[in-house]
C-alpha cells in the first residue's frame, strides 16, 4: 500500500512534542520517533524552533529526513502549512502515540503501491538483518520459500533455520545472507511461450520469502522481526552495491529492439500498479492478482503480434508514472534459418537476442580405442578391426551470427554472457545449449560503424542418447 502521514495545525512551544509511531512490518520496522521542539536543540531528536510555522514545517522535515535516512521507502513532501510523509510498503500503518503540542496528524491509505514487494535478485548476496533497541548477543532466523498464494499456501514448516552469534559486543545488528539458499528455488527452466494476449510467468521463476528473526540476550528474546520477499533468479552488478531494488516496470534493460517474423519475443513486466498495456493502439487484456508468486510478475510475446506490422509500440500505462513504451522494428530474413538466442536476464526472466545469419553446426566427437585380439585359433580377418572405438560420444555445436544491431544491444549481449540458462531456438524447435564463446568484445558505431555478433553454442546433450 501507499500510506500517507498529513501533518497540518502545527504551533510549537519550547520543549513540546509528539511521538509519532510509523509500523510498516513487512519492511521489518516499527519506528517510534518523539520530535521535541526547542530553542537551542540538544537531543537527537530536537527540531529547531523558528519564529514562523511555516519554517517549524520546513525544520521538522529536515530532522525526520534525518532521522528516516537509510528508509528508502519514506519520503517528505513540503507543502504550504503542511508536511506529507508517503511511505511505501504492503501493510503499513501509522498512529500518534502521544503529543503535548498543537498538531493534527491524519494517516491515509492511497491505494496500491507500484514497488510492489521487495523483490531479491537471488544471485547476488541479499541481507535481512535485526539492530534491536539494547544488548543482545545472538539471533536466530527461520526462513520460509514457497510458490503460489502468499497467504493460503503459507507454510506451516520452517524451510531453513539459522543462528548467529555476536562477533564483538556492541554490535548495532546482526545480518544474514540468505541469497544462496533461496537461489537454488528459482531455477526454472524455459517453457513454450503463449500466443497473443497477457500472461504469468512460470511458478518455476519465482518464490515467497518469510525472514523471522528473533534477538537474543542471554538466552531471552529481546526482539522479532518479521520481513516479506519475492525471490527471482536475477542478479545485480558490484558497481550497484549490494542487490539493487529493480527500478524498471519493464524488465528489459533496453527499449528498442528488432524481431523476426516466426521468433518468439517475451517481454516481461511488473504488474502492481498495471492500468492498460497497448500493443499499436490496441488493448491487450490481462488479469493479476499480486498475491500470487507468478502473477508480480507478467509477459507478452510480441512474436504473436508481428503479422503484417513493420512496427511494434508497446505501451504500458502505470499508475502515477510515465507511461513506459518499448519499440520493435520487424525485420525479414529470406536467404538463412533464423536462430533465437533465449536467455534469463539480469531481472531473472527471459529474453531474446536474433541471429539470423549464417549458421553453421559440427560435429565433435569424441572416442576411446583399443587394440582388438583378432585371431581365431591362429586365423586372421581382414574384415575384422585391430583398432577399435568404443564410447563415442559427440557434443553438437553451432556457430550463429546476427545481422547489424542497434548499439544498444551490447547491454544485452553482456547479460545474456553472465547468463546461467539459454536456449536456442531454430527451426521450431527449442532446445538448451551452453556457451563456447567465452570473451565478449563490444561493438560501438564509433569504432566499428556497423555492430554484428558471432558466437559459438554446444546443445547441452551429446548427439547420442547416452549416459557414461
């Protein structure tokens, strides 16, 4: 939800306040705050008192600001005579504990939050943590992972459990890295597309997190916490620091892009916050409810909609924020079979990148021999091998190139490179192959005037149906 805090009658005196108590539990905090207005501020908390309210407002928002900082999903509004705090979490909730001054606080519900759930790029480290008010010196935390309703298939069991001990005294919090446990749920393999309309994506790609952590002090429980996730199969970059929240509604790193009639082409979205998705002007249906794992998270195949266009606009219309349009410019191939390079991305759902140029596959097999014994009671036949093979086996490989690209697809090329699954599909038919190609030099017009891929894949499989 997006909840509103309306601070509005604010006429301070020296040494009055109000405690405000702000209880967002699925971002694991209960924040209870007293504001004391005073002339000389001593006190963390103190807000300097000014000689006219509307700079009281201005002075109060800056020490909350301060006093919030590190809360990313509080911000402050500064209006005439009045301070707005939004804050953005699913189960927010907000009362005025106590006052002693002149102050009318109103919280409000405004409706649904686009950020939706923190979600946890699974591949990168993620940490849930407790900084209890006071000693303690242990924490334990019990973590739970399923699929589907958040609520009805909650489970009844603890999936891992955790302790930790202090390293020194005196430490503000304890953390835990949860990212390696929750990754190894989320390895959902591609599957077939659908056709033209919207749908969820897979329940493979993506789970429910519930983080209980409990502090300890002497073997007592001093403080619990409890924090909800969505965990996908993504991963975010050192530059980025640890897990980036994703910022994109639209989970492609880039906005325009090139198809091929007879490809598949997915296009995957966030879907809180959704009003309409239009497809050249046209309306494409759909229906999510965000308390289901799969439906957070939506896709279209723009494959099913090429037809007779030489341009696709996706447009998607998000409450309270631009509208986000992706552009794909159609493109014809006569002369060679077209390969489609599907790949998870860096958001942890699957894209696509067109190599539609020559291709070339071998064949590399691989054998043992040995010296065979070919007499039959002093008798030789020439018919017969000295030298044979046995265990052959022969992992096929194709080399596919693309046709000139925009620049921006070195973005992709980069994840599809860190990517761990990727599927070629070719001919109508979709199979899994690995990597040859081990180094990515990029292309720029600058250097190279006109951008063209190559790369070399293995099928995940030997060409014989065999297992050493």
């Amino acid at each position: 939800m997006i909840a509103k805090i309306e601070i509005t009658n604010l006429e301070p005196i020296n040494n009055s306040y109000f405690t405000l108590n702000i209880n967002a539990e699925s971002e694991f905090n209960n924040l209870t705050n007293t504001f004391v207005f005073k002339t000389v501020p001593t006190g963390p908390n103190d807000v300097q008192l000014s000689g006219t309210t509307q700079e009281n407002y201005t002075n109060l928002r800056l020490k909350m600001q301060s006093v919030y900082a590190g809360y990313d999903y509080i911000t402050f509004i500064d209006e005439i005579l009045k301070l707005t705090i939004v804050i953005t979490a699913d189960d927010v909730s907000t009362s005025t504990v106590e006052q002693e001054m002149s102050v009318d606080i109103v919280h409000s519900s405004e409706g649904t939050a686009i950020t939706g759930y923190p979600i946890i790029l699974s591949r990168s480290p993620y940490f849930v943590e407790i900084a209890p008010d006071g000693n303690f010196d242990s924490a334990t935390m019990d973590l739970r992972i399923w699929r589907g309703s958040r609520v009805d298939d909650y489970p009844s069991e603890v999936t891992f459990s955790f302790s930790k001990l202090v390293v020194q005294a005196g430490q503000p919090k304890i953390v835990f890295d949860i990212h390696k446990v929750v990754n190894d749920f989320v390895k959902g393999n591609y599957l077939q597309l659908g056709g033209m309309g919207a749908f969820t994506s897979s329940l493979a790609n993506s789970v429910w997190i519930s983080a209980d952590i409990t502090a300890f002090f002497q073997g007592s429980a001093i403080a619990n916490a409890t924090r909800s996730y969505l965990a996908v199969d993504g991963f975010g970059y050192h530059v980025e620091l640890y897990n980036p929240e994703i910022q994109k509604l639209v989970l492609s790193s880039i906005n325009d892009h090139v198809i091929y009639s007879g490809m598949t082409a997915p296009l995957y979205f966030k879907t809180q916050g959704l009003v309409t998705i239009k497809i050249n002007g046209v309306n494409v249906g759909f229906s999510y409810n965000q308390e289901f794992s799969n439906q957070v998270i939506g896709y279209i195949n723009l494959g099913a909609y090429v037809g007779d266009n030489e341009v696709l606009n996706v447009v998607f219309d998000y409450s309270g924020v631009d509208d986000v349009t992706h552009v794909y410019q159609v493109k014809s191939e006569c002369l060679f079979s077209k390969a489609n390079l599907i790949f998870k991305n860096r958001f942890g759902f699957w894209e696509n990148i067109p190599f539609t140029k020559a291709s070339k596959k071998s064949l590399q097999v691989e054998q043992s021999n040995y010296n065979g014994y070919i007499s039959s009671f002093g008798q030789y036949s020439l018919a017969q091998h000295v030298k044979k093979t046995f265990q052959i086996a022969g992992p096929e490989k194709i080399s596919v190139n693309t046709d000139f690209l925009p620049e921006s697809y070195n973005q992709l090329f980069e994840e599809m490179f860190l990517s761990e699954l990727k599927y070629l599909e070719m001919d109508g038919v979709t199979l899994p192959v690995n990597l040859v190609t081990d180094t990515f030099a990029t292309k720029t017009k600058i250097l190279n005037k006109l951008i063209q891929y190559s790369i070399d894949l293995e099928y995940s499989f030997d060409k014989i149906n065999m297992i050493l």
